[in-house]
C-alpha cells in the first residue's frame, strides 16, 4: 500500500491531508516535528513527504537534507508545504532536495493532483530500478499528461503525442549525429507556438545558435529576445576561454556552477520561469559533458537535479539535456540517466540521422528508430 508521510506542527492541518490523502487509497503517517519526521521516514520508508517549514526541533528544509543524503529513502519525493511564499524560502527548498513548494493556504485539489504525479514517478522508478531498463508503462487510465511535440512526427507518434509537459530528457549521442539540430528545432517550434525558451550554451556560440534558429523562423531572433520568448545563457566564452560580447547572462571569470545557476535563474525570471508565475515553456542544456568533464560528479548532479527540480513548479518546463556518447564512463552515465524522465539515443544508419526512445520513467513509448528529417 502506498506510504505518505505528512509533517506539520499545525493538527488542523495534519488532519486535513489525512482524510484528503486517504481518498489516493494511501497509508497517511504523520509527525508532529521535523526530528520525528525523520525517524518515521527512516522507519516507514514513505512513497512521498509532505512538510512544512517552520517546525520545531528540525525544520522542513533539514527534513529535506536529511532525506536526500540517507540511504534506502534518498530519492523519496517530497513536497513543501508552507506559508513561507518567499522567492527566497522558494529556492532554499529545491536547493534542498524539494521536488515541489506549495504555498499555504493551498488549494486541495492541485495538491492532491501533485501528489498523485509525483507517486506515479516514484512508484515507476521503484519498479524500473535501473535506468537503462525499459519501464512498465503508466496506463493512461491513472495519470494523462500534456505532450509538448518534438517537432519531429515520426518520433512524436511513438512518444504518443510528444514529451510529457515538464520533463527532463537526456539527448545522447556521438559528436555531430543530430543533438543539436533537434535541440534548435524543438525551441524553433516552442517559438513558433508562442512558449518561453531558454538556451544554456555550454559548448556552442550562443551568437551561432541565434543564426541557426532564425534561419527557420518567420521573424528575426531579436524579435523573439525581445518579446522575452527567449533568453540565452552564455557559458560557451568561459569553455572557449575567451570575453563574453554583448551577452546579457553571461559567465564571466572562472566557472562555478553556483555562478551558473545563478545567471541560470536571471534569466529564467526573465522568463517567468519562476514558482510565482509559472510561465512554463522550453529549456535547452548545451551540453552537460563540459561539466561532467570538468567538475565533480556529485556537483554536476546536484545542478542537474536544480535544474530538473524546477521543471513542474516553473509551470511545466520541459528540459533538453544534451550529452555527448563516450565522454563519460557508464557509472557516471547511468547516475545521470536516473535523474532523467527519458533518454533519447541518437545514431546514423545507412548514412541517415536517426533516433529512438530509449527509455521512458513515467509513460509509455515505441522503441523504434526512426529518421530525422531535415
């Protein structure tokens, strides 16, 4: 039976989440404090955390990193639930390991819609351990999701529709077979239906990208910087070892990943790719091998998982990670592919540019190759 640990020092609202809770045919625990919510998810290993902030002897956001740093419950989803409406509070508790903050009071119904999400993503990855194991499909029954398109048909049909809304993909490949056209095509059909873009260059010329994209749409690419339907976050100049021109988010001086997400979240808020607006759109991470080759492991996950934290509670962002095929050993790679809600592998066969579905968390999906029409 499912498991859901429910943490407030207010019995009014424990109460509420319990009957409430109970109608997702779950067990509902509860804890008065933030000491006794961690021993109980230590104890009852729960399928989802509900917390509230303030509490005495531990607050929500030591619940949080206590969490994510104990074995057998580290990947356990956890939502904030608090009065505490701040940007600030905000972003402390995903940089915490929240995976959604809701604010008091709260609307019962988008709460238990969230909860429900976020079950059926734990539960598919309890069952499919193993990411590069094919997962058992969610029925479309229990959970329907918007589908953003991919701007390729063929590989829209057997994602039947697209990328689920607020996904986090991994593009994978060798050099030179089709990640980054794909990349510019999907933010090319973002634009064209009016979304919020964001394209981190990593390892290409944020200048470049810009003509590639205006190269298929109807209107130059200032037009759309200056709509704010899309912003660019220079980090190519500090990979290239040269000045950054005329950028408005640019990385300037020695790369830290911090610095990184901190222009990351300029120009998101730019955007409204922000927990107060949830503008929601389309993001592009070009290309995260860069940061895998030169930072720590565990640093380069916990920005990936930032980043992939954000995606449902900016408004149902969908992130494109790029990485290039052998930069990084298998360990490292599979690390990378559990933070993932999919992985789309790309090769050439026959002297033509395919593609495939991998793998899917949380929906289901053919696993056929197919073409990548230019």
């Amino acid at each position: 039976m499912t498991k859901i640990l429910i943490a407030d020092d207010e019995s009014n609202i424990l109460l509420l989440l319990g009957v409430m809770l109970k109608e997702l045919e779950a067990e509902v625990i509860t804890a008065e404090d933030g000491e006794i919510a961690i021993q109980k998810a230590k104890e009852h290993k729960p399928d989802l955390i509900i917390t509230d902030v303030v509490m005495p002897k531990k607050n929500g956001f030591e619940v949080c990193r206590t969490v994510r740093n104990t074995k057998g419950i580290e990947n356990t989803p956890i939502i904030i639930l608090s009065a505490l409406g701040d940007e600030y509070n905000k972003i402390t508790g995903f940089e915490e390991g929240a995976d959604d903050y809701v604010i008091k009071p709260f609307n019962v119904e988008e709460l238990k819609n969230k909860a429900k999400l976020l079950l059926v993503k734990h539960q598919s990855k309890v069952k499919n351990p193993h990411p590069t194991e094919p997962p058992t499909p969610v029925p479309e029954t229990t959970v329907k999701f918007d589908c953003v398109p991919t701007g390729y048909p063929s590989l829209d049909q057997n994602l039947y529709g697209g990328f689920p809304k607020g996904s986090n993909i991994l593009l994978i490949g060798p050099l030179g077979i089709g990640k980054s056209s794909f990349a510019r095509n999907f933010i090319i059909n973002g634009l064209l239906g009016d979304e919020k873009c964001l394209w981190v260059a990593i390892d290409d010329d944020p200048k470049k990208i810009r003509l590639k994209l205006e190269e298929s749409l109807p209107h130059p690419i200032d037009d759309y910087e200056g709509s704010s339907n899309i912003r660019f976050v220079d980090a190519y100049s500090w990979s290239s070892l040269s000045q950054p021109e005329d950028e408005a988010f640019a990385v300037t001086g020695v790369l830290e990943l911090n610095q990184l997400s901190g222009i990351i979240s300029d120009a998101s808020f730019d955007l409204g790719h922000t927990v107060q607006e949830k503008g929601g759109g389309r993001r592009i991470i070009d290309s995260i091998s860069s940061l895998l080759i030169n930072f720590e492991l565990s640093s380069v996950q916990r920005f990936i998982n930032q980043i992939a934290r954000t995606a449902m509670a900016f408004g149902g962002v969908t992130t494109l990670f790029l990485m290039e095929e052998g930069t990084v050993e298998e360990k490292v790679l599979n690390n990378v592919k559990y933070i993932m809600d999919g992985v789309i592998e790309f090769s050439e066969k026959d002297m033509t540019r395919v593609a495939r579905v991998s793998h899917m968390k949380w929906t289901k999906a053919k696993r056929d190759w197919v073409k990548l029409e230019d």
